[in-house]
C-alpha cells in the first residue's frame, strides 16, 4: 500500500513537529529551578555561586547570632527578675531586722553587698549584649542590601551544601 505525497509530506511534517516539541520540552525541563534568599520574590541578577555560599554563611550567622541574643536575654531577664525578688527579700528583712545584734547587721550587710555586686555585673553585660545586638542588626543590614531578595539557582545552592 502506498501513500500519497499530499499524505507522506504530512506525515513528515507531524513526525518533525513532534521531534521539536519534544525537543522544547527537553530544553525546557533542563532550566534550572530558581530561589532567593529572603521573603520577596527574587529580582536582579542571579547571585553567582560564591555570592550564594556568602549569603548562605551570612545567614547561618545570623540565625544563629539571633539565637545566642534571644537565650541570653532571657538569661538577662531572669536575672533582673531575680534582683528585683532580693530587693524585696532584703526591704522586708531590714524591716524586721535586729539592729542591736552585730551579726545580723553583717548578715544583711553582706546579702545587701552581694546583691549590689550582682547588680553591677549585669549592669556590665547589658552594653556589651546591646552592642552585639546592633552588630548584628547592622550585619542584617550588609545582608539585606546584598543577598535579600536575591535569585540565586537551586542546583547552586545543593552544590554548597553538599561541600562543592
């Protein structure tokens, strides 16, 4: 049996147009998959993959600098919970306080001494704990202006993660 040329030409132009669509959808399929950093959609260039492995590092960083601050305020918060409780303590002992006994004056005088040392010492690591604080917040910052919102391709970032 033979076929017409009207039919063989159109069969030759449905074979070669489904060899391009599956050629389309092969180069399609092989387009990376895009992400970026942050809450936004990505925009811009893509962050090549050592601006991604910065990126990433810089924000391993600071979740783990947000970490650090919020265990260690709530350590400050306890501890001034805990001088606000002794200074009760000690308003309502020297109230009740036998002044004409020489050793509970030394007593409280020492608790008073030991509370007052405290205070000075979380006085100290308050600064220190604000100025880590805005460390960090201005790193946020650097990090926000360079990587935030940043496309970047998936393949990339499994690469870094696995060591490459």
């Amino acid at each position: 049996m033979q076929t017409k040329p009207r039919c063989r030409s159109l069969l030759h132009a449905l074979i070669a147009g489904g060899l391009l669509a599956a050629a389309f959808t092969t180069l399609a399929a092989d387009k990376p998959k895009e992400a970026s950093l942050g809450k936004g959609k990505g925009s811009g260039a893509y962050l090549t993959r050592e601006q991604l492995r910065s990126c990433l590092a810089q924000q391993g960083r600071l979740a783990q600098q947000d970490q650090e601050a919020l265990k260690e305020q709530s350590g400050l918060a306890a501890e001034k919970a805990a001088f606000e409780r002794s200074g009760a303590e000690l308003k309502e002992q020297l109230a009740a306080l036998d002044r004409t006994s020489p050793e509970a004056v030394n007593g409280y005088n020492e608790r008073s001494f030991a509370r007052d040392k405290g205070i000075d010492e979380y006085e100290a690591r308050v600064p220190r704990f604000n100025q880590r604080v805005e460390a960090t917040k201005a790193e946020r910052e650097v990090f926000g202006k360079a990587c935030d919102s940043r496309r970047y391709f998936e393949e990339d970032e499994i690469a870094i993660r696995k060591g490459q």
